[in-house]
C-alpha cells in the first residue's frame, strides 16, 4: 500500500495532496497556500480515508523520519512481493514440464493399446456377430415359451383338473367345481380364437373342452341324484354341497330339471310312507313306529279324524317348503342366471317355436311346483280317505261341517302354495263333494218331513221341525262365522245354505198357514218367523235374510190388527153404524142424509147401544184373549192397542155425526115451530172419552 503512496515532502505529510491552482503558484507566500490547499482538500474521499486506516494499523507514527521513509518502505514491500511470486512462477514451469511429459507417455500407452483393442476387434467381430444371433434367438425362444405358457394355463386343463372334472371315482369337491370353472371360462374364451383366420387352434381347444364340460356336467348329475336318494330334508346339510352343485347343474336346464324330477318322485315316496305311518303307525313296509299315535284311532269322529289328516298334510307341506326355501329362495337368483344362461347356450333354443319364448325362471313359482310334487302321492291318498268318509256320512251338520273344514284348508294352502296346485284342486273337489252330500242330505231330511208339513200344533206355536231344523242351522251358522270367506262375500255365499236347510222349513210353515183360519194362521206364522228372526240375527252373514223375515213379520201383523179391528166392530155392534156414517162428512148435506139410514133408525140405534155396553167391560180381555197364542207378548199389546186406536176413531167419527145431525134437527124445529125429534144422542149415549177409558 505503501508502494502506491507517492513521495511527500514535509510539507506534504500534514494533508493530502490537491491540484495547486495557478494563482497559488505565482503566490509569492508559500504558507498561505499550503493553508489554502489543505482548507479546500475534501477529507470525505474513500480512497483517503482506506490509506488512513492502514496506516493506523501499521502502527506508523507521524515522524518526519518515517514520512521520509514511507515511500521507500512500500516500494520496498512491492519488489519483495514481486520476486516472491516469480519463485513460485518457476515451481509452476517444472510442473507444468512434468506434466507435459507425463501426457507425452500417456499418449504412447494410449496409442499402443489402440492399436492392440483394433486387432482384437478384427480378431473377434465374426464371433460377436454370432452371439447377438444367438441371443435374439434366445429371447424369442424365452417370448414363444411365456406364450406358451400363459395359452397352456388359459385354454388347456391340466391332467390333474381333467381328471377331477371328468374321472367318476374323483369326489366331487371344491378341485371339480374348480375345474369346470375353469372349463367354462376356457370355453368362453375360445371365442376369440375363432377370431383369428387360422381357426383350427381354437376349433380343437373348443372341441376338446366342451367334451371335457360334458362329462363334467354328467359326472354332477350322476352325483346329484345319488345324493338326492339319501337326502334328509331336516339335516342342514343341504346348504352346502348340494345346492352348490344344484346352482351349478341349473346351467343345464334339462338335467337340472330330471334333478328336481327325481328329487320330487323320491321325496313322494317319503312323504306317502310318512302319511301311512302317521295314519296306521306303521310304513308301507310294514316297519311299525311305536312312537307314532295312529291317526285311525280316531276314524270313528270324523271331524276329528279329517281334521288330523288335513293337519298332517299342512305339516308335512311346510315343513317341505320350509327345507327347500334354502335352495330355491336363498339361490334362487343364481339359479335362475344359471337357467337363463343354458337356455341361450342350447342349439335347440335358438328356434323358438310360434314365437313364443321360454318364461323366465322364477324361485318361488318352482319351490311351490315342488313341494305341490312332493305332496302329490299323500294328497292321493288323503282325498280317497276324506272322499270315504264324505260318502258314508249320514248327518247334515257333520256334513257342513267337513265341507268347512276342507275350505279353512284349501285357503291355507293357497296361500302357502298357489291357487292352481294340485293340492289345493284336490280339496276343492272335496268340498264341492262335501258341499253337494250336504245338499244331498239336507233335501233328503226335507222329504222326510213331508207328513209334518199337514200337521199344525193346536198351541199355534212352531213345529218341532221348524225347531230342530233351526238348531241345526245354528250349529251350521256357528261353523261358518269361523271360516276364512271375505266379508264382503259371506251373505252371498251362505245364501245357497239357507236355501237349503231354512228355506224348505219356512215355506212349510208358509203352506201350513194357508191351511187355519184368520187369525190363527197370521198368529201361527208370526210365531215361526219370529223364532227363525231370532236365529238369523245373531251373525252379520244373515242381516239380510232376517231384515227379510221382519218384512214378512210386519205383513202378517197388519193382517192382525185388521182382525182385532174387525173383532172391536162386530163384538161391539157399531159394525153397521160405523159402515153406514163412514162415508159422510160433517157437512149438512151429509148430516142431512143421517135420519135416514137404517142403522141411525131408533130401535137399531137402540140395540147398537145395548151391545156396545155389553161388550166394552171386557173388550179389552177378549180382544187380547184372540191373540193369546201369539208367543210375542209385547207384539200382542201393540196390536190390540192399534186396533183398539183405530175402533175409537171410529167410534169419534159416529159421536160426531150423531151430535151434528141432533144439532140440525133442534134448529129446524127451532125455525119452523115443529116439536123437535127424539135426539140420537139419547139414544146412544156412549161418549170417545168413555170407550177410550175403558179399551185403554
């Protein structure tokens, strides 16, 4: 840094150097411009201030000794610095000499070996030719043999899986299902290989599998209907293999239904050996279960004895759809795939016939088809039993009885099964036959009683017929309040009943009515209409034949209040009277004509009187004494009462006429002086108020 200063004299070294201006110069007094040029230096320069600085830290003091040397001491430090870096310079020179010999060698190796890896590359050309030969061949051979492979595992069964597909002394277990599993995906799959133009590769792999699918679905077959032989329905083991191998033989809709054809004739066998067991306590073999109570130990009640029957079989049937829901409700949608998927596969199906295509499979619909097969052998016998039994009954009500019962179990198992299963057809036509016994006996009771229908009780009260005949149809009431008919329907379908067990009886006694005298035949009609009313109205199914009877009821006891009514006339004498001053009305032209009748003349008039005292002290009595036969107490009094209401109106009618005739007789006396005519009221002095008091 010293190196850079430039020489001072002592003058120089108290500030730093600045330009001398000219005027400065020509000054004569060199102090004065020392001063001026140190007051006009800037002491802010940075260059300034950095000198400064080292000087500080060189420790250099302001001497005129050292300002005199400071110069050369940096010139100094400059040259040694500079010789240092030439030494170092001359280090760097036999370096760089070295290692430009070094180079020199380097050359000569590479040169060398150069020369040696080109001959060697002659040398050796033709043998690496031939190993990237090899080695693309290599790698082809490594892509033909992975292709291989992945074809071999795709499109062909192995030995082990053909065997356990096809070989019957193989089980049939999860390795077969495997197998075919395979087999049919191998199947599908060679669909693309006819893709191609060469198509003899996918031709026999198709042709090859599809034997093996064959005999795999043979050998499932075979299986399955050994196992359906041996098939507990109870054991829950049919959730497993069986219906594993069911789901899978749906794929084949033909073997899968000679499966369940099968499954169905061995089921019936069981099913009827269980029925004859349950009905004899022992099976068709003879082998006796002493555990068993014999339905037949019951055969002499035969409600009881059809009823167990019918229980057995709805037992056995729900029981039967219950183990099978497993299979065909649980699976039924796998089944039915399986089904849909052999139906499209099956040449035959791809010409469907008038157009029609098949119907898709549905769970339900089959498990019932089923179980209805399975019950088929013990509905056989069950309807050749119960058909016995309905036509060796001799009673009406048993009759009735058994036709309701086989109708509470035709509708269970229409609901349980369907309405077009054989099973509930073979007890419709148990009904119908119990139905037409029923009618066939109650028509036959009817024709028995024929020679009762001419004898009428001289009491005037029902006929013991009429009686027994309501009780039973009480009894057959009671049964059929208990059956399964919609409401809506109950009055009309118990209508061909009452036809038959009512209707005959009331018309008998409709008939035996015609035969008595007024008003015994109203009364003895009215007696037979209010006991069947009685009956009738206990059950809603009956409302409206009973709103019938009381129509016919109110006919007949208007026919006795007319009777009554006739009785008050003729027993009271005022029959004639009021027959002649009915039609007259209170007008003077009417009262005019009243003298003049023969039933107003005095002496009959008179008698009128007489009779009508003698009769009103026990009119009352005897008007209630005629109807004393009628069984309705109450309807008694009200007949009397109205009839008795209608005489005194009458009798009103007669009083008013009478007075109003006197009435004009006192004025035509009165205004032509004439002696005034003997008054009919005199004559006839009996006033309403009075007949009303003592008909009350």
């Amino acid at each position: 840094m010293s190196s850079l200063l430039p020489p001072r004299d002592d003058h120089t070294l108290l500030s730093p150097t600045s330009p001398q201006s000219p005027s400065f110069t020509k000054s004569a007094n060199p102090l004065s411009s020392k001063v001026t040029t140190v007051l006009s230096s800037s002491y802010a320069d940075t260059e300034f201030r950095e000198s400064l600085t080292l000087l500080d830290e060189r420790g250099v003091h302001s001497t005129p000794e050292t300002r005199r040397q400071l110069r050369l001491d940096l010139q100094k430090e400059v040259i040694d610095s500079n010789g240092e870096i030439i030494n170092e310079f001359a280090k760097v020179a036999q370096q760089l000499s070295r290692i430009g010999a070094t180079i020199g060698k380097l050359n000569e190796s590479y040169q060398e070996i150069k020369s040696q890896i080109t001959a060697a590359q002659e040398a050796t050309s033709a043998t690496l030719d031939e190993a990237s030969q090899l080695m693309a061949k290599r790698q082809q051979l490594e892509r033909k043999q992975s292709l291989l492979k992945a074809f071999n595992t795709s499109f062909i069964l192995t030995e082990d899986e053909t065997a356990a597909l096809t070989l019957s002394s193989e089980p049939v277990d999860d390795r077969f299902f495997s197998a075919l599993q395979k087999a049919k995906k191998i199947s599908q799959d060679c669909e693309v290989l006819l893709g191609f133009e060469n198509q003899t590769l996918g031709l026999e792999v198709m042709e090859q599998t599809s034997k093996n699918l064959n005999l795999g679905f043979q050998k499932l077959y075979r299986w399955v209907q050994r196992e359906l032989k041996t098939l507990n329905l109870e054991s829950p083991q049919i959730g497993s293999s069986i219906r594993r191998a069911l789901r899978v033989l749906a794929e084949r809709p033909s073997l899968f239904q000679n499966c369940l054809d099968f499954l169905a004739e061995a089921r019936e066998q069981v099913l009827s050996d269980s029925l004859s067991t349950a009905l004899t306590g022992s099976s068709r073999n003879g082998a006796v279960d002493a555990s068993v109570k014999p339905i037949e130990l019951a055969a002499h009640d035969t409600l009881r004895y059809v009823g167990d029957m019918l229980a057995w079989a709805h037992s056995a049937a729900v029981g039967e759809r219950e183990a099978l829901e497993v299979l065909f409700i649980s699976d039924g949608d796998e089944i039915a795939k399986g089904i849909q998927a052999g139906r499209e596969n099956e040449v035959w199906r791809l010409v469907v016939d008038d157009g029609e295509a098949p119907a898709d499979f549905d769970p339900v619909t089959a498990l019932n088809e089923l179980v209805d097969r399975d019950m088929s052998g013990a509905s056989r016998a069950l309807r050749q039993r119960v058909e016995q039994v309905i036509q060796t009954n001799e009673e009406i009500i048993l009759a009735y009885k058994l036709a309701n019962l086989l109708n509470f179990y035709k509708s269970t198992f229409t609901r349980l099964l369907s309405s077009g299963s054989a099973l509930v057809e073979a007890l419709g036509l148990l009904e119908a036959e119990a139905l037409r016994q029923f009618r066939s006996l109650a028509r036959d009771h009817v024709a028995t009683l024929q020679g009762d229908f001419q004898h009428t009780p001289a009491d005037l009260r029902p006929p013991d017929f009429l009686i027994d005949a309501l009780e039973q149809l009480s009894a057959i009431m009671a049964t059929y309040e208990t059956s399964l008919t919609a409401a809506n329907d109950r009055e009309a379908d118990f209508e061909p009943v009452l036809a038959e067990v009512f209707n005959p009886f009331l018309s008998g006694c409709a008939n035996m009515s015609q035969a008595i005298a007024p008003p015994s035949n109203s009364i003895f009609l009215i007696n037979c209409l209010l006991l069947a009313r009685h009956s009738l109205s206990r059950y809603d199914f009956t409302k409206g034949k009973a709103r019938q009877i009381q129509t016919k009821i109110d006919e007949e006891r208007t026919e006795l209040v007319e009777s009554q009514y006739g009785f008050f006339r003729i027993e009271s004498g005022l029959d004639s009277l009021i027959g002649a001053l009915a039609p007259l009305t209170d007008n003077n032209e009417d009262i005019e004509k009243v003298n003049s009748l023969d039933a107003v003349q005095p002496p009959a008039l008179t008698r009128a009187s007489q009779t009508l005292d003698n009769f009103l002290p026990s009119a009352l009595m005897d008007a209630v004494e005629n109807l004393r036969h009628l069984q309705d107490a109450k309807l008694a009094r009200d007949v009397t009462e109205q009839a008795a209401e209608r005489f005194c109106v009458d009798f009103e009618h007669v009083e008013e006429i009478l007075m109003s005739a006197d009435e004009l007789a006192e004025q035509k006396a009165d205004a032509g002086g004439e002696e005034e005519a003997q008054s009919l009221r005199a004559l006839f002095p009996r006033t309403s108020g009075e007949l009303r008091v003592l008909l009350s």
